[in-house]
C-alpha cells in the first residue's frame, strides 16, 4: 500500500500526544514502514516553512521536527521534483502538486485533514480520505498499529 500524507497532517502529529489518536498511529505506521510512504520535497519544504512561523515555532521545537524529517528520510519515497505544469485538481491550487505525486507514483491513498482535498474523494486510483477513514482502513486490511 502506497501512501502520502498531507503537510497539516505531520504537524498535527507533532503537536499531538494522544498516542491513541488515530493521526497519531497512521504516522507511526508509516513511520515504521508498514505503509510505502511518499514523501515529496515540497511536502518537505512546506512543513520548515509552516513550524517555523512564530506560532508553530513556540508548540514545536526544532529537534522535535528534526527528529522527524530525519525519520521520513529513513523510510520514505522521495520522488524528484514534477518538472511539468500541474493540472488543477483541488481548489486550493498548492495542494494540486500532492495529487500528481499520488498520480505519478500510483499511491493508493492520500491521506489529508485539508477539505479542499478531500472534497476531491478520488482522482482516477488514487483514494482522498481522513486519517481516521485511513486508520480503519488499515485496520480492515489487518494491518498492526500498535
């Protein structure tokens, strides 16, 4: 199972200590390789920019992200950058580049908190669902979690 995961998404995890959550164990998963985990630069950029805004920069601290960027790096995909023009896919254009990685990389899902994708529910394979749609998702296809 292939996967990407939206930029709110790692934030919400970082700023979430329910380990319960479902957020908190689909990261997990992918964090420990159970899910094929695409992870573009971009996705990567938008995360340093968005947690080192004054706001984010105070509930995150930079080991925190650092921590994470570096387990990222162990275990997932990270494509090379989409030379092309993107089609429009969402209404919120800056999410169109999520949408063409899952496309271009054949990802099963795309898991997002962002209504302007999800909205979307699927584009050609690729599935648009919530974490917690995911989470049971997972579960039914008796992946372990915790």
């Amino acid at each position: 199972m292939r996967a990407l995961l939206d930029a709110n998404l790692w934030i919400s995890y970082l700023l979430t200590r329910d380990d319960k959550s479902s957020l908190r164990q689909v990261v997990q998963a992918c964090l420990a390789g159970k899910i094929e985990l695409i992870v573009p630069d971009q996705l990567i950029a938008e995360l340093r920019a968005a947690t080192s805004h004054r706001r984010l920069a105070k509930r995150i601290h930079q080991d925190e992200l650092t921590l994470l960027l570096h387990q990222i790096g162990q275990v997932a995909q990270i494509p090379p950058p989409i030379d092309a023009e993107l089609q429009q896919y969402s209404r919120d254009s800056k999410d169109d580049y999520l949408v063409a990685y899952g496309l271009m990389l054949e990802a099963d899902y795309l898991v997002a908190g962002d209504r302007d994708l999800l909205v979307l529910q699927q584009v050609e394979n690729l599935r648009i669902v919530t974490p917690a749609a995911f989470y049971r998702i997972l579960m039914d296809q008796g992946f372990e979690i915790l």
